[in-house]
C-alpha cells in the first residue's frame, strides 16, 4: 500500500532551503566584496556548499564527484523508472564561497552524506481530493485520463460525449420517450484537481493502480480464513466491521451461511477517496394496478362468490429524477406522469344468504322425478329399511331438507357411496348407491341441493336411488313426510 504522508516535511525542508541559500549567498556576497576582490586575490579559494531537495549536505571542493554520484542515482532510476522524469536542477544546489582555507573541507563526508540521504525525485501529476494528494501519475495527461476513467465506470464513454455535446449547446431539452434515459450530470463527490508535484519515482502508480486505489482506498484487500467456532459475528468483531458490512464484503454469504473451516473472508472495509455522482432522468412504463370491488348477493349463499367483472391493471409514463452514487440510488423523485390506460376494477360478488341448518319437517321429493320401485316392509326374506327410487329424468340426488351433513362416503355394509343427513329437528335422511358424493361432512346444506348422482354402488342390482328417514333415532316410513 502507498502511503503519501510526505507533503508537510518537504515544504519544511524547501523553507529551510530558501532560508539557507538566501544567508549564504548573502555572506559570500559581504565577505568577497564584490567580483573584484576575488580576482585581485591568490589565496582564495572556491568551495561549494551543497544543498539535496533543501537539506544541507556538507561542502566539497570539487563538485563533479557529487555531480557524478547522482547522475549514476539518476541513470539506477532511470532504468527502473523508465517513464519517469528526472529535473536535477531544481534538487541539486551549489552555492560557492570564497575561502583562505579550504582544510574544514570534507569532501568525502559531503559524498557520504549524499550517498546515504539523498533520494532521486521524479516529476509527477498528483490527484488532489480536496486539498490533499492522493495518488501520483507520471504527468498530468495520464492524471486527467484516471479521472476520466473513474467516471467511465458507472457512464458510457457515448453517455459522457452526448453530455459534453448537450451542455456545450443552448438548445432547451425535449421530453423523454418511453423508456429513454438521459444523463444530466457527472461529477465526483470531492473538490478534484490535479497538480504538478516532484515525489520518489516509486510513489508514481500506474493508471489501473491509481484507478484501484481511487476507488477502493486500497490496493491490496485482506483476507482472513475461517477458524474453529468462529461465526459471522464474532469474525466482523475481531475485524472492526459489523455483520451487515462483513455480509456486504462477501456477495453470496448470508447469516445463516454455514462456515467451512479454512474458507476465506474478505475484511477489507473499502473507503473509496471520491465517488463519482451521476444525476439522469428516467422514463419508465409502469403498470397500475387494479383494484378489487365486492357486491353482495342475497339471493346466493353465504360462503359463494363468483367473479362479475374480470379486472385489468392500467398503465402510465412516468419520469423520474434519479441521482446515483457509485452506482447506488441515494434519491429518486417523481417529476412527471402521464395515464396511458385506465386500470378497469375486478368486481366479485358474494353471497349474503345464510343457509339455515334446521328443516321443517317436511321432506321434499330426494330425485328428479322417478318412481318407488320399491318400498318400505319385508322382501325376500329381510326388512327393506326404505324406498328405492329409479328411472329419474335425471340422476341428480338432492337434500330432502335443510340441514348438516354427518357422513359422506363408502359404506362398508352394502349401503355403497352413502350420504346422511342430520336436519337439526329430530329426523335424518339417508341416501345410498350413490354413483359420485358432491357434499363433504360438517357441511351445511338447504332443502333442494344437489348432493351427489344416482347410481348402483354397494348391494345394488340397478341403478336407483336407496331412501330412509330416522326420527328421533327410529326408522320411519319415508312415504309418510315426502311431500
């Protein structure tokens, strides 16, 4: 990871510099006199005080052994560091004196100095995010193609030129069609420049890594392995994070993920150093809903329903301003609306009828017609508890009487499907040999309601449908409450 902490110590040292160079050049300048008093004089001699990127490094009396130390930093840079340019103008500085003695010299303490301090600086283009360099490229073109990428990553490059086109022209904008976009801005979330700074070569990224750490705030993210016990909560804990930013690292783990041990994690909690706002507006075809009408019916039975009116959902255009961040909606406001079709409502009746449970007593004809074709007393031999009714118009069975059904299915004693029916007043009704049951037990049915079709289940010789009536828990006669 780079670090770019360096910018408050090397203003010291160039403010130490100017200070310095500036004394200095005033003592030479009183102590000679003038030009003339170095000419006129034999036994002067000329020294240099040297000077690295502002720091003083000694004084030599032969400044082309430095001169050639750092041209041979410069060419070790420069093989290196094959991009990068090298201005040893503004970081090497010699400023002469005029001496009588030159034995306080010492030149390989100055070549020492140099040797083991000094560090080559190479011209770069900083990213500055509001006051403060982040990132270092090798000039200021690369710089601005970073930032221009950074963009990129949420806009087209056609997006951006339409953009540039459409701000550059006074023309007023035309509403949007169906389901069109249109940019309105780009910018970035900070205050961004771009400067003209001297930095070492190795501080200089490439674009992508640049890009990465723009974005990112980082060029390297941590990973960390899943140990024994360990658990969501407990590894976002250790790391600084919360479950949710923890989950949010890794796409596709949930809370209820299981951990397999040795499965690694990302921790890396990103902080981008500049987001890139998009501001557009969307137009949207959306569907409205329908909504769902109830009618009642008295004259249908409590429990049915049937639909009148099939409902239809409607449509509108809508536009919306929306503005995004690094790809993530942080507002969106409905500018406009316009109803392309009317919703139509889904109207359902029901019914309000309660169907009473207790019967009257008397018992209606159970069939569509149809004669006795046998009735109730002894035959071959045994008491034929009922009446069988056969040859109906047709084979619908209905209930004889209001009332609950109390069993609706196979009858294991000869009875085939078998219905009876509980009328709430002392008499039930039983219906045999049915083909098909149409009416589950506990349900409430009224006098007349179909409850099953005619057939030959069970004991049956023919179809027909097999008819008793209990009162009070006896077997009575049906024909005497058939009405």
């Amino acid at each position: 990871m780079f670090s770019f902490n360096n910018k408050i110590k090397s203003k010291k040292h160039l403010i130490v510099k100017s200070t310095i160079v500036s004394a200095m050049a005033a003592s030479v300048i009183a102590f000679s006199n003038g030009p003339v008093a170095f000419a006129t004089s034999a036994k002067l001699t000329t020294i240099y005080h040297v000077y690295a990127n502002g720091t003083y490094i000694g004084n030599v009396t032969d400044k082309e052994v430095l001169d050639k130390l750092v041209a041979e930093k410069v060419d070790t840079a420069k093989q290196t560091f094959q991009h990068a340019n090298f201005d040893l103008d503004s970081q090497i500085q010699y400023i002469p004196e005029q001496v009588f003695h030159s034995s306080a010299v010492n030149n390989s303490e100055a070549i020492q100095n140099l040797n083991s301090s000094f560090q080559i600086q190479a011209e770069a283009a900083a990213i500055v995010i509001d006051g403060q360099p982040v990132v270092y490229l090798d000039n200021k073109e690369t710089a601005e193609e970073v930032i221009q990428n950074l963009k990129l990553q949420y806009v087209s490059a056609d997006q951006l030129s339409e953009l540039e086109a459409r701000k550059a022209s006074a023309d007023p904008l035309p509403p949007l069609g169906e389901n069109q976009t249109r940019l309105l801005d780009v910018r970035l979330s900070k205050n961004v420049s771009v400067e003209d700074r001297k930095i070492a070569p190795e501080s200089i990224m490439t674009p992508d890594a640049a890009l990465t750490y723009l974005q990112k705030g980082t060029l390297e993210e941590k990973k960390y392995a899943v140990q024994p016990g360990d658990a969501i909560e407990t590894i976002a804990h250790q790391n600084g994070l919360t479950a949710g930013e923890l989950l949010a690292l890794n796409p596709g783990l949930t809370q209820d993920s299981l951990l397999q041990i040795g499965q690694e994690m990302n921790i890396t909690a990103l902080q981008p150093y500049v987001e890139v706002v998009v501001d557009k507006e969307v137009n949207q075809r959306e569907e409205i809903p329908f909504a769902q009408q109830t009618e009642e019916d008295a004259s249908m039975d409590k429990g049915e329903t049937k639909v009148k009116q099939e409902g239809q959902n409607g449509a509108r255009s809508v536009t919306y301003s929306i503005s995004e961040q690094n790809g993530a909606t942080v507002k969106k406001e409905q500018t406009s609306e316009q109803i392309l079709q009317q919703p139509v409502d889904k109207i359902v009746v029901k019914g309000t009828k309660v169907i009473p449970s207790r019967g009257d007593g008397s018992l209606a004809w159970p069939t569509v017609g149809g004669y006795v074709s046998s009735r109730m007393g002894y035959r071959w031999g045994k008491k034929h508890k009922g009446i069988d009714i056969a040859r109906p118009s047709n084979r619908t069975i209905k209930a004889a009487d209001n009332g609950v059904v109390v069993s609706a299915g196979w009858d294991n004693g000869g009875y085939g499907n078998k219905v009876i029916i509980d009328h709430q007043n002392g008499m039930r009704t039983l219906y045999a040999h049915m083909a098909s049951i149409n009416v589950k037990q506990g349900q409430t049915v009224s006098k007349g309601t179909a409850i099953g079709v005619m057939g030959a289940t069970g004991d049956a010789t023919g179809v027909h449908l097999h008819f008793e009536v209990y009162k009070n828990g006896g077997l009575v006669n049906p024909m005497s409450y058939l009405k």
